[in-house]
C-alpha cells in the first residue's frame, strides 16, 4: 500500500528517493512526496499526480540535501489532496517532517490535545498529529521524542521521520507495518520495502514489531519495545527493481499472465516426491494436526476456498477458510492439533498479519504460509512456509501470484493426505505428473487468447456480470468476478450454479452475460440444468466448457473449448480464461489495467 523511502548520507540523496517511489508505483497510490532537509531548513514538494510529475518539481525548485524522506500514500484519512499528502511538518518554522504507513487509531484524541496546546492543523489526516506529537516531546533529542510519542500511538504505523535541528539524523519506528533498513557505505536507508532500495544497497535489516531506529551516516541503532539496544540480523538481498521490460506486451497484468508457465515452473522446481519438509524443517509435526484453519483477504481468500476443496477430498480433514480482516474480531473455538494456514502475497498483509496473531493468542501454535516473499513479516511469523516463485507482480490485480499459490495449496492437500496415509504411491505418483506437466498445460489455454478477446468486446458493452461455477470451480467464479470489477470497473458476481433459483435468477436478461465454467467433471449435468435455467430467461452465456461435454454454441449460448480436463487441478487452468476475459475487456473500455482506481498492491493497513 503507502510506500517509505528515507536515507541520511553524505551526497545528494533525492535521486535516491524519487527512484524508490517510482520502483513503489505498482503497489497503487493516490499522491506523493518528499522532505529534504536542505540548508538548516526543511523544504518538501508534493503531487497529486504520478512520481514522474513530483520529479519534475523537484528538478524546477532545484531541491537537494543529504537528509530525507518521502512517500506515496493511498488515502485513508482524508481525500486525495496535496494538503493530505506526506511528508507532514509540524512547527513554525518547520521544525519536524513525518512520513507514516497504518492507521494511528487515537488520532482524534491527540488532535483535540494538540490543538488545545496551540497547534494548527492543515490536513484531515491521522499522521499530521504524529507530527505535531513529535514536536511538542521535542527537548533536542529526535530518537528520546520519538520513543516518548510510540508510547502514546494506538495503531499500526511505520514511521520516518527528521528534525531541521538535526541535519545528520533519521529517526523510525515499526508497529504492524513494515519497515526495513539499508545498510549503506557512508549513507543509511529507511524503506517499507527493500524493493525500495534494489541497486542502492543489498544489505537489509527487518525490523521487528515494537522497533525504533536512529541512523547517521555511519551508525545504526535499534532498540527494542522493552527499550534495549537490540542487534538484528543483516540480511543480503537480491530484489530486482518493479520497472521491468514489458517485452512484446501492452501492460504489466497481460505479460504476467503470459509469465504463467514459467511462475508455475518455477515454484514446483525440483519437487519429486510428496514429502513434509517441502514447507520447512518442522514440518514432520504436520501428523499432529487433525484440522485446517486458512485465513487470507481478497484473491488469496478464493485460492483458500479451493483448498479446502482439495485438501478436503484428498486428506478427509476438516477445513475452515475465513476472511482474515473478520476473524479475530469474533468469538471462535480454538483446537490446539489446528494448522493455521496463511496465504499472502506480499506477506505483509495487515489483516492477515493480525489474524495469525489471534490465533496464535489462542493456542494455535501449528503454523504456515503461503507466500511469494521470503523476507516478509508473515513467513518470519510463522513455523511452516512455502515460497512461491512468481516474482514481482506489478499489476494490482494478481495473476501468476494466486495460480502459484494454487499449485503450492494442491501441494500441501498432497502432504498432508500423506501425513495422514490417506495418498498412495500410485496416487501420488500420477498427482505429480500433473503437476509437472500443468506449465505445458498453462500455455495451451493462453492459445485462446484471440478467441477470448472477442468476447471481451462484448463484454466491454456491459455493466454487470454473472459467474457460476460448481464444487471446485465456485471460488474460481469468485475470482473471475473479483479480477472483471477490479480493472474494468464492471459490476459481477460469482455464485455457486446451484444457487442460481434461490435468487440471482430474478437479475438475468438479456442485458446480463452469465460467464459458466464447465468442466467434464461429476457436477456437468446438474450445470448443463442450470445453463439451461439462464437460456430459458433469454440470458446470454459465455460458456468456458471443457472437451465432450456435449455443450455447443447456439443462439445466445457462445462457448469456448478448454484443450483438456485437468481433473482436481482443472481450476487453475480456468482462472486464466477468466483472467484474459478481465484484462481484454478493461482494455476495451480503456481503463488503467495496472493501476486500477481506489485500489493498492500490498495492503498494509487494516
């Protein structure tokens, strides 16, 4: 979500800055800025535009300095305005400058007592009263000031912040959003990302929950939420920078969806046999387990419910998926022999985050991620990970990161089918030729791309949507509505078929497309009864129909051949159907494919 990038350092450090916002761009953000201090001075520049126009002001005022920091920030409180944008002064001079990710939740209370003690507020903001908080504690010590304010925060928050009294000094704090470290030569770095910092310096430092930090030029100090120095470990990181060669393709989200094969590839590489330890070292303890619990939000919530398809039917255990943001905020029953099973991409996903940490409260100590970042918060939280290899997934909308999950999901059903003998080797042996071959299998049904693209133009005509799928294939109609409203803002829901007359019927006509994945399973006559329902109304279909299913294009009814059915991974190789119909019809429409409206990349406030 937000991004951080700050550094103190002996040279110009706003070439710096503006290359870590633009490498943050993908994860979407409605404005951004920088503060440098500059002369004994703080100046800072803001937009509500892209980072390539807060660039060009900065080249116009001629802003440099070798103490800074910046952001772009996705509105919370407050509209998008350059009022509300960061960094946030605070005195008169300007005295104090604050960048912040999270949600400060006594934000309200703080403001009331500032404004009592005389301070003026130009934002609507939670963040301008950190800054305002920072500066009344300030008795000439930046890091004392800092630490005195954390105690009065309630929320989450990732913190920069710097003092025009103290050019050669860079001030953080971590609680519940991320913040890292760069360890440089002669400079230091703050960023909510190392990706922020790829190619300045590959040695970072993760910060824990309760941290802060205060950098020079030549010296790192963290101390702990007991308020102890604490040295945590330096790490060397290869990120590669999100401005990636678009190759042949006309938006990031159509060349990820073609990286498909090779992200599947990547994460099943070198995986020949079912065996525990393929999601850590203590994964022999998964035989102690007698039920599943999955908490993740959005598309990682959909790639959940097909888990619980999967691990259902193969290790015949019980499988809860909840919406990890609701949770923990009601009254659950914990089973210790329960394997918590998170999934997030960016593995910094607040409302995950704190789910896990709920149910860890309560007892659940057997826990895994799933996730496409080794480094994150959530895989250092947890006792079991899996690390997909998708890569950098710059579109807001995921593709190669949720069928990379799906193949790591089908992974675990298999281990844990095992664990419990309930997967024999004949069995395990034809799932993982499956496996093997589902990049190759991948690639032929992104060969229907032209045929796709016709109906996207219909589509793009459209202002609502219906989705029906049935067993396995219902979270993939989920996922094929939520990718459609995402990036072409058109309204479409994902129902279970059968669901069809106990409600969405009374919206179908001829207006209305109802998309229907059919797969040659034991579930095709009763969807064939539900197709037929929909044609009965004068609905229009869009059938994605696997082969000998016997369904055939007529009046109102146009249908797509899928190359094979793929048996219980049959989903994965729908949801790319239903991916190319999302992105061609945003197209048509002419919408931002990569950087939808009102959306961000990692989530990281609640």
């Amino acid at each position: 979500m937000c991004g951080i990038v700050g550094a103190v350092s002996q040279r110009n450090i706003v070439p710096v800055l503006l290359a870590g916002l633009q490498r943050l761009e993908y994860r979407g953000y409605d404005s951004c800025g920088l503060a440098i201090g500059s002369g004994g001075d703080l100046v800072r520049a803001r937009s509500t535009q892209r980072v390539a126009e807060l660039a060009a002001q900065v080249e116009r005022d001629h802003l440099a300095g070798t103490l800074g920091i910046s952001h772009t920030r996705w509105a919370t409180h407050g509209v998008p305005a350059t009022r509300n944008a960061h960094p946030h002064f605070s005195g008169q001079p300007p005295r104090i400058a604050v960048v912040h990710n999270g949600i400060i939740e006594n934000y309200e209370i703080l403001r009331t007592e500032l404004m009592a003690e005389g301070y003026e507020f130009e934002s609507q903001t939670d963040t301008e009263a950190v800054a305002h908080l920072i500066d009344h504690l300030y008795q000439g010590d930046l890091f004392e000031a800092l630490q005195q304010a954390c105690q009065r925060l309630v929320g989450a928050y990732a913190l920069a912040v710097m003092c025009s009294e103290e050019p050669d000094r860079l001030v953080g704090a971590r609680n519940g959003s991320p913040l890292v470290i760069g360890v440089g030569d002669n400079e230091n770095f703050l960023a909510s990302d190392a990706l922020a910092i790829a190619g300045t310096t590959d040695q970072i430092i993760y910060l824990e929950d309760g941290d802060l930090v205060d950098l020079s030029t030549d010296t790192v100090l963290i101390v702990d939420k007991a308020g102890q120095d604490i040295d945590r470990a330096v790490h060397t990181v290869q990120a590669h920078a999100a401005a990636a060669d678009l190759g042949p393709y006309r938006h990031y989200m159509q060349k990820e969806i073609f990286e498909q094969p090779r992200a599947v590839g990547d994460t099943l590489q070198g995986i020949t046999a079912v065996v525990p330890e393929l999601f850590g070292a203590a994964a022999q303890h998964l035989n102690e387990v007698d039920q599943v619990l999955i908490l993740a939000c959005g598309t990682s919530f959909y790639a959940g419910l097909t888990a619980k398809y999967w691990i259902e039917a193969l290790a015949k255990m019980p499988v809860a998926v909840e919406i990890a943001s609701e949770y923990r905020y009601r009254e659950s029953v914990p089973n210790p022999r329960t394997l918590v099973v998170t999934i997030s991409q960016s593995g910094e996903t607040a409302d995950t985050l704190a789910a896990l940490k709920h149910a860890k409260s309560l007892g659940m100590e057997h826990t895994l991620t799933v996730c496409n970042v080794a480094t994150s918060a959530m895989v250092r939280e947890c006792e079991l990970a899996f690390i997909t290899r998708a890569g950098v997934e710059i579109g807001v909308a995921s593709t190669k990161g949720f069928t990379t999950q799906l193949a790591a999901l089908f992974l675990l059903a298999m281990v844990l089918a095992k664990s419990k003998a309930r997967l024999d080797q004949e069995q395990e042996h034809q799932l993982l030729r499956k496996l093997r071959r589902l990049p190759k299998a991948i690639a032929t049904v992104l060969a229907l791309e032209p045929q796709v693209m016709d109906w996207a133009d219909k589509f793009a005509r459209k202002e609502n949507a219906l989705f029906l799928g049935r067993g396995m294939h219902y979270p993939i109609a989920l996922e094929g509505a939520l990718k459609l409203k995402e990036i072409s803002y058109i309204h479409a829901e994902g129902y279970p078929a059968g669901e069809l007359k106990h409600g969405p019927l009374a919206l179908v006509t001829e207006a209305m497309p109802v998309v229907t994945i059919a797969p040659k399973d034991e579930l095709l006559e009763k969807l064939k009864s539900n197709i037929q329902e929909v044609h009965a109304r004068g609905g229009e279909l869009y059938v994605f129909a696997d082969a000998n299913t016997q369904i055939h294009a007529e009046d109102n009814i146009h249908v797509i051949r899928m190359p094979e059915h793929y048996g219980m991974l049959s989903p994965i190789l729908h949801t790319i159907t239903l991916q190319l119909l999302a992105y061609h019809t945003a197209v048509a429409r002419g919408t931002d494919v990569d950087k939808p409206r009102n959306l961000a990349k990692s989530v990281t406030v609640e």
